[in-house]
C-alpha cells in the first residue's frame, strides 16, 4: 500500500472564487499545510463534464439531497420535496449552469490525509455554518436558502473531493497522468523524515 504522505485529492477553485479575485487566497491556504501541488489547470468545464463528476460516486445524487433536507429542517424551513433524488437532480441542473459559467482553476494536492486535511480547511459546503477560519466560512456568505429562493447552485468558491476513493476517480476525470508531475519537495523532509539528521551544521 502507498504511504499515507503519497495521498492525492483534487481541488477546483469554482467560478466565484476567480471571479472574486480569491485564487491565490485559496491556493496559499492549502500550500501553507505543507502540502505538495502536482498538478494545476485553467480551463472553463463542459457541461457534460460537470454531470460526469457529479456522477462518479452512484450515491452522490441522494447524498446531497438528503442533506439539503436536513439543512432545511435544522433551520426550521420546510424542503421543497422531501424526496431526496428529487433535490439531487435539481442540485445537478443547477452544477451545470454554475460550473461551467467560467473558468476554474483544478488542482491535485498531495500529503499526508491530504483529502481530510483539505475538507477541513476548505470548511462545510453550506458557508453561512461553515466554520469561521476555513475559506468557505471566511470569503462568502450563501446559503442553501438563499440557493433555493433564486434556484441556483450553492456559490461556496472550491470543489474538494470528499474522499480518497473520490479523489481517485476525479483525479482521473480531470488529468491525465502525464499532467500530474512526481517530484521531490523540499520541505517535505522536516515534515515526514523520521530522523531530522542533518539541519545543526
Ligand atoms: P461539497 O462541495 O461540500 O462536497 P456536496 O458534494 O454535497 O458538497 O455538493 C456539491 C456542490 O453542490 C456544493 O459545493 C454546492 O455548490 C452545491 N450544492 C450542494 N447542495 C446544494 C443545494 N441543496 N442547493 C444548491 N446547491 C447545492
């Protein structure tokens, strides 16, 4: 098995985030972990190509209605429909239209629980909960509310892969192999050497 610091996980910085003017924002935040970028695209999506990813995982489309409906119950609200592929197909329409608005910016991110440590401080998909302090919780204000009101997408600036098996097939979906370069970082050796021989001269 491939050592844990070899994880991958794939990032898109969404339409807003370039629009906002927030690339290198968002981009410091995850260099600044100490994890390693091994690929880097701008492209703008096709719309297939959207429902594709959104697609990878069988599961994703219930997923994410049924959380919709949770978020509407917490606050309170009634949900639009209480059939949870009823909201994961209107999610996806509504993906489509976001996604491909402009360009993005994809990225594969590598280090040690890279995907955990990325979702962490990328923050909740919903940024008015997202936690203060992650990027989601500090740069934007939406919320599934207001998504639904103006029947939209969720504007929350990143795509982050919710998990290794995940960041595997999007990885794929989004680079070929020869666009994502193996090489040695140097700060990798304070973060991962077992012995820290050689710093005292
Ligand atoms: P995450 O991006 O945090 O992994 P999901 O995979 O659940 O979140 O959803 C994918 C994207 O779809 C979200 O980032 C958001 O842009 C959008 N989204 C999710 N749920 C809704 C919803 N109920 N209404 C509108 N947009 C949504």
């Amino acid at each position: 098995m491939a050592h844990i610091k070899s994880e991958r996980t794939l990032v898109v910085i969404k339409p807003d985030g370039l629009q906002r003017t927030l690339a290198g924002e968002i981009i410091k935040r995850y260099e600044r972990l100490g994890l390693k970028l091994v690929g880097m695209k701008l492209l703008v999506p096709t719309a297939s190509h959207i429902k594709t990813h959104y697609n990878l995982d069988p599961n994703w489309k219930r997923i994410v209605g049924e959380k919709s409906i949770e978020a509407y119950q917490k606050k309170g609200l009634t949900p639009p429909s209480m059939d949870p592929l009823v909201l994961g197909d209107k999610v996806i329409d509504s993906l489509q239209k976001y996604m491909t608005s402009g360009p993005v910016v994809a990225m594969v991110w590598q280090g040690a629980h890279a995907v955990k440590i990325v979702r962490k401080v990328t923050g909740g998909t919903e940024p008015l909960t997202s936690d203060v302090g992650t990027i989601r919780g500090d740069f934007v204000v939406d919320s599934y509310q207001m998504a639904d009101t103006d029947g939209r997408a969720v504007r929350n600036l990143i795509h982050a892969s919710g998990s290794v098996d995940e960041a595997n097939n999007e990885i794929k979906h989004w680079f070929n192999p020869e666009e994502l370069i193996n090489y040695r970082l140097v700060q990798e050796q304070i973060l991962y050497d077992v012995n820290l021989d050689g710093l005292l001269e």
